[in-house]
C-alpha cells in the first residue's frame, strides 16, 4: 500500500519544483553534510581510510540538523554511525593482524612481534550461513522498529522506515568489518530509500539516495573485483 501510493505521489508531483525548493531551504550545514556524506561513499568505493573521518563529519552534522528539526530517531542512528565509524576507522587500519589470527592461528608469533604483512584489514566475506543470520536478524529488527514507530508514533510509513534503518545497521557494522556484503545491504536500503523520501517531498535526500545507490554498485563491483584478485593470487 506504501509502495503504491509513493508511486502515484512520484508520478503526479513537479520533480523539478520540489528539487529547487529542496534547494532554496538548504542550510549550510545541510549542503556539508550531503557533500561529505556522498564523498565518504567514493571513498569506500576507493577502500580509501578516509571513508571514516570525511564520514563522521556527516553524520555529526546530520545528528546537529535531526535534533533541531525534532528527528530523534534519525539524531540516534546517525549517533550509531559515528560510533561504529570510530570502531570501523581502527579495523581498517589495524584489523589485518587480527584477520591474520583468526585466519592462520599466528597468535604466538604475533605475540612476538612477529607480525607478517600489513596491519591493515583486508576486503573479505562472511560464509553463507552468518550472511542467512545477518538477514534474519535484520528482518527481526526491521519489523521490530516498524511495529514500535506503527504502534507510538504518528509515522506514516512504519515498516518501510523501520527496515530500511535495520538495513542501514546491518550495512554500517558491515562496512566497518570490511565485509563486501556491505555494499548489498547498501544497495537495497538506499533504492528504498528513493521513493520514499519523495513521497515525503525530500526531493533533494531523494537525489541523494539515488546517488548512493549508484555508488554502491561500484563499490560491489570495485570490491568484488579486488577480493577475487586476492584470492587467485
């Protein structure tokens, strides 16, 4: 029912309109945190470190610009994302011994000081059966935050907002582990993201997701491409 009525919504509005008031009632804030948030996808594309400190100057932002327009909910997941950034930053740039341990059972020698290769994490993929449980916990908890905002709020889009931010979770812990499954969850939460931030008239966070998304199919593929070099070499 959603769906439907996002897509007659996105069918009879002006796009071009919408996009220049979304436009004109920008703050400067806003225009730093979309640039930055948008640049931070290049750079996991580019599995550049710089992913994680560009980023946390978005999501900062974003919980400033959430907070003074009453989005609580949004302040606190974006609050999640500069936490998990902080955890992320040092796994890429430390998270290789660790990778290493689990890998080849080198704990002694690195104990040693013997440590072989570089210390940064590497791109890698969970097995099938942790991807399974991943989506089912997503799904618990997407359905779980959909019935609490359907059951407490005024929302008019539960379920739909609920699963997309367990989607957004999943992916941030996801891209913090340096997992190419991140770029999925990526890709599916910002396509949904699309229409329904224009059936909410956020025509210019629409542009966006519809941005995001097409980064995220590059940085599937880039990674992709990367992890397949590593494992036939």
């Amino acid at each position: 029912m959603y769906i439907c009525k996002s897509l007659s919504f996105i069918l009879s509005m002006n796009i071009s309109d919408c996009l220049h008031d979304s436009f004109l009632l920008m703050t400067i804030p806003e225009i730093i945190a979309v640039t930055t948030g948008i640049a931070s996808v290049w750079f996991a594309r580019k599995e550049s470190i710089l992913v994680y400190p560009v980023g946390i100057v978005s999501v900062l932002l974003y919980v400033y610009i959430c907070i003074n327009v009453g989005l609580y909910a949004d302040a606190a997941i974006n609050f999640y994302y500069f936490a998990v950034s902080g955890y992320g930053w040092y796994y890429w740039k430390h998270g290789g011994k660790y990778q290493r341990i689990k890998k080849e059972h080198e704990l002694d020698s690195l104990m040693m000081g013997e440590e072989k290769g570089s210390e940064e994490a590497e791109i890698s993929r969970y097995d099938a059966g942790i991807n399974f449980m991943l989506f089912f916990i997503t799904l618990i908890i997407g359905f779980g935050v959909g019935y609490l905002l359907n059951t407490f709020t005024n929302s008019t889009v539960p379920y739909w907002d609920g699963i997309t931010t367990a989607i957004f979770f999943t992916a941030m812990w996801l891209m913090a582990k340096k997992k190419i499954e991140n770029w999925i969850y990526w890709l599916i939460g910002d396509a949904a993201c699309i229409p329904l931030f224009l059936y909410k008239g956020l025509c210019l966070s629409s542009l966006q997701y519809f941005i995001f998304t097409a980064l995220a199919i590059a940085g599937y593929l880039s990674w992709y491409n990367r992890l397949q070099k590593k494992m036939n070499a």
